[in-house]
C-alpha cells in the first residue's frame, strides 16, 4: 500500500528544493491523502506553457511529451521526488498495486497559474 510521511517528505524535501533553486523555479511540497508526494510550480525560468497547456504534468510521458530544459528538469524533479526507497511493483494486468508511494507535479494550480519569470 502507498504511504508518504511527514517525515518522508523532511527527508526528500532537501533534494526536491535543490533542484528547484538550480533550474530557479519556485514551488511547494505537499502531502495528499498520505498516498502522494506532491510539488506545485508557482513560478520559474523555464517556459512550460510553450511547450505545453496542460498543467498537470503525467510522469509516464516526460520523455515524449517535453523537451529542452524543461524535459531535463522534470526529470531530475521525479527522481528526487522518488528517493533512494522508492519501488514499484504494480501489475495492471493482475490488479496489483503496490509501491512506497505516488508522486504528482503539477505546474501552476487550479486557482493561480505558473507565471514564468525572466
């Protein structure tokens, strides 16, 4: 069963911002429904609404779907974001879900969008 903690999350946080400051975007790190590690982008030097409209970033599909600094970025994001504990054992085809924890980017939110700082 997926579990985030608090304390999971102090742990991963250090990391997480390093990675922000480096690509200098600023963001929040939250926990949802103990399940899911989350960082919001609020705002940030690399464009992504060029690249993409859609805020809700699927991590299946960064290779594909991003390029340039922000495919680079996102990916480092998502390793972070993973931690040195994280595993997944889910098989779809058995309906077997079982892996430390889910993690969600989302670039701006529902009320207030990402603004791209130059």
């Amino acid at each position: 069963m997926a579990y985030v903690s608090q304390e999971m999350k102090k742990q991963l946080a250090p990391t997480i911002k390093a990675i922000l400051k480096k690509y200098s975007v600023k963001g929040s790190i939250s926990v949802q429904n103990h399940s899911t590690l989350v960082v919001n982008l609020k705002e940030g030097a690399i464009d992504f609404i060029a690249q993409n409209t859609h805020y809700q970033v699927n991590e299946y599909h960064i290779e594909s779907q991003w390029t340039g600094v922000a495919k680079t970025f996102l990916l480092e994001l998502l390793e972070a974001m993973k931690g040195p504990t994280y595993f997944n054992e889910d098989d779809a085809m058995t309906d077997y879900f079982h892996r430390s924890h889910y993690t969600s980017i989302n670039v701006g939110k529902w009320n207030k969008q990402y603004e791209v700082t130059v």
